[in-house]
C-alpha cells in the first residue's frame, strides 16, 4: 500500500483523531471537575456538621456509570464488580438522603 492509498482510506474513515482528542480532554478535564466539586462539597458538609448522603450518593452513580462503559467495551469481570458495588452504594446513600430529608 502506497502513500496516497493509505490517505485516500484515512480519509474515507469517519472518525477524526483531532475531535476525538478532544472529546476525551473535555472528558477528563470534567472528571477532574467533578472530583474536586465532590470533595469541596463533602468538605462543606463536614465543616457544616451536615450529612453526605447526596455527594456520596452522586460521586457512587458516576463510578458505577463509568464502570458499565468499561465493562461494555472489555468485558472484564473487575468491571462488573464496579456497577455492582457502585450502584448499591448510590441507591443505599440516596435512599439516606430521601429519609433524612422527608
């Protein structure tokens, strides 16, 4: 395979490197975000003397959804531990906030 046959194949692909470069930098830069949110929140609430039910609630559904988008693409078993375990751990902190809260 030539030179122009490998750019002529390059540019029939619908994917672009550039605009998935920079999807995934816009993905990780809102993961940080959301981390340091997260802790800035459970730092309040602590210092509040408030309970955590909401952020933990919260930072367990984004663990768990990140881990079913692993789990879909790998399918390793580790994964799968993740949704799991995550899930539980967001539905039982968010049924904790609604009690709290009702």
């Amino acid at each position: 395979m030539d030179k122009n046959e490998i750019l002529e194949k390059s540019r029939q692909e619908k994917e672009d490197e550039g605009v998935t470069y920079a999807e995934n930098e816009g993905r990780r830069y809102g993961e940080i975000s959301f981390c340091l949110l997260i802790i800035a929140v459970l730092v309040y609430d602590f210092a509040k003397g408030l309970d955590n039910y909401l952020p933990m609630s919260l930072l367990w559904a984004y663990l768990a959804a990140q881990a079913l988008g692993k789990y879909q693409t790998r399918r390793e078993r580790k994964f799968l531990w993740g949704i799991v375990f995550g899930a539980i751990a967001s539905l039982c902190f968010l049924l904790c906030y609604v009690l709290r809260t009702w």
